[in-house]
C-alpha cells in the first residue's frame, strides 16, 4: 500500500536507514516506521507540513503487509499526533485511482474523498489518476 505518489518516504529496506537520519531532525517532515505487534519493520509513514498544511503518505515494504490493518492504526496514530501537537487545519493525501483497499483505509481513517487529480505524474515516470483525500481539524475534533 503506497498513498502519496510524491514519494516522500522510502519504497525499500535499503532507504529506510538514510530518510529516518534526515526525518529525525526535521519537524516540518516528522515520519515514523510503521511496526508489527512482533517489532518487524513493515513500512513507514509520515507528513510533509507547510503552514497549515499537512501531505500524509504511507508506504509498505511488500505486499504482504497490505490490507491486515496495519495502514489504519498507522494513519490514526498520525492523524492523531500530528493535530494534538501542530497547528495543521488540513490533512491531505493522493492515491492512485485503482487502489480501492488503501481508498477504503484511508476513508476508514475519516478521509473524505474530494476528486480526481488527472495526468498526475508519478515518481517512477508513468502518468496516472489520483484522488485526492483530506481531512480537516474540525472534522477530527468531531470523531474524537
């Protein structure tokens, strides 16, 4: 499960060690490993903040690891943390179009769908349509 195509987080095991060195000491991009119950590195998750604005992106090493909850209890935690200790208003993310089950995640999450990003380019090159997902500060008050 991969959300934002802007590829702010690493894809592979090897990227993991270098982006958590220069995510550790910038407050404007806080990131975290995502973790079994068990302690195994599965993914990473994280923000990219620009005023009152947050871009969330979730990635997953492999597959396997898609669809077993893992996404939600990732992106709640953040949401979560990043409205208790910033002042964000907004929250936003893009998934590619034919990504249902990280669709269905992120709205599980409380991400309201707002519309299509059409001819979005992709870090690896190809063109592909996104929606693009947010949520608001006061939209998470009222779930809290």
């Amino acid at each position: 499960m991969t959300s934002g195509p802007n590829r702010i987080l690493p894809r592979r095991r090897g990227e993991v060690d270098p982006w958590v060195a220069r995510a550790s000491v910038d407050p404007n991009q806080p990131a975290f490993i995502v973790q079994t119950r068990e302690g195994d590195d599965i993914g990473a998750i994280g923000l990219r903040i620009e005023a009152t604005r947050g871009e969330l992106e979730l990635a997953f090493h492999e597959p396997r690891w898609w669809q077993r909850g893992y996404g939600s209890e990732a992106t709640a935690a953040l949401v979560d943390g990043v409205f208790l200790a910033k002042p964000i208003e907004r929250l936003e993310l893009l998934v590619v179009k034919n990504r249902r089950p990280t669709l269905s995640s992120f709205a599980k999450a409380g991400f309201a769908r707002e519309g299509t990003v059409r001819g979005y380019t992709l870090p690896d090159g190809r063109v592909a349509e996104c929606v693009i997902m947010s949520m608001l500060r006061s939209e998470w008050l009222q779930r809290m």
